[in-house]
C-alpha cells in the first residue's frame, strides 16, 4: 500500500485517509490533527499496517482542499521531527554554550556536554 492512500465510500461528510505506518509516525498524526482542528476534526485509528484517519469538515464542501490541507500538514509534521532530531546535538551545544556563560551551570558541566570554550586563548572565566 501506498504511504498515503484515499479510500472512498465513506459516510457524507467523513473524508477517510489512511497512511503507512512504516512512513508516518502517530505523532506526526495527532500534531497535524491539532494543526487542523479549526477545520476539521480527526479520527486516527490503527487497522492492520495502516493508521485509518476519517477527517469530519466543520463547515460544508471543500473535502478536496481538506484532504490535501491534512497530507501538508502531516509531510510538514514529518519533516519537523525529522529536523529536530537531525539537530538536536547542534541545539544542545548552544543551550550548553549559552547557559555555561550565566553561572546556572559550572564550566565542568558545560564541558561534559561537549561544549567548547570559544572565547579563546587568556579570556578570563
């Protein structure tokens, strides 16, 4: 099956989506559902491989542009998660570099958490 597939037949009203779950996390699902609640409302369930998500429109019409406003989200979601952890040891070393130069953390600290001192040589602590 397809990362993302339309299934039709639904009842009037319900939009039914169902994504791989090999290519798409729950999160990612529940995060964009939040995104889009003004909307629509979401319901995610597991069937089998698949996460099934049924989109109920708040206002009428439109279940076209509701369904590829929900798949933005989730690929927006999923590339999100995948930057945040791409980065995260990037993002730590600037929290540590930055906190080791308020005096909420000692210098022994900063300096297990692999940051560097940058200010160079004979500058004063």
């Amino acid at each position: 099956m397809s990362p993302v597939e339309d299934v039709s037949g639904g009842n009037v009203g319900e939009i039914i989506l169902t994504f791989d779950q090999a290519t798409v996390d729950l999160d990612a699902l529940q995060r964009s559902a939040y995104a889009v609640a003004a909307d629509m409302t979401v319901d995610i369930r597991l069937s089998e491989m698949d996460y099934v998500c049924t989109l109920f429109a708040r206002h009428p019409g439109g279940d076209d542009q509701l369904k590829h406003r929900f798949r933005a989200e989730v690929n927006d979601q999923i590339l999100r998660a995948r930057i945040a952890k791409e980065t995260d040891p990037l993002r730590n070393l600037v929290f540590a570099l930055a906190f080791s130069r308020t005096g909420l953390i000692s210098a022994e600290d900063a300096g297990e958490s692999g940051a560097k001192d940058v200010r160079g040589p004979g500058a004063e602590t």
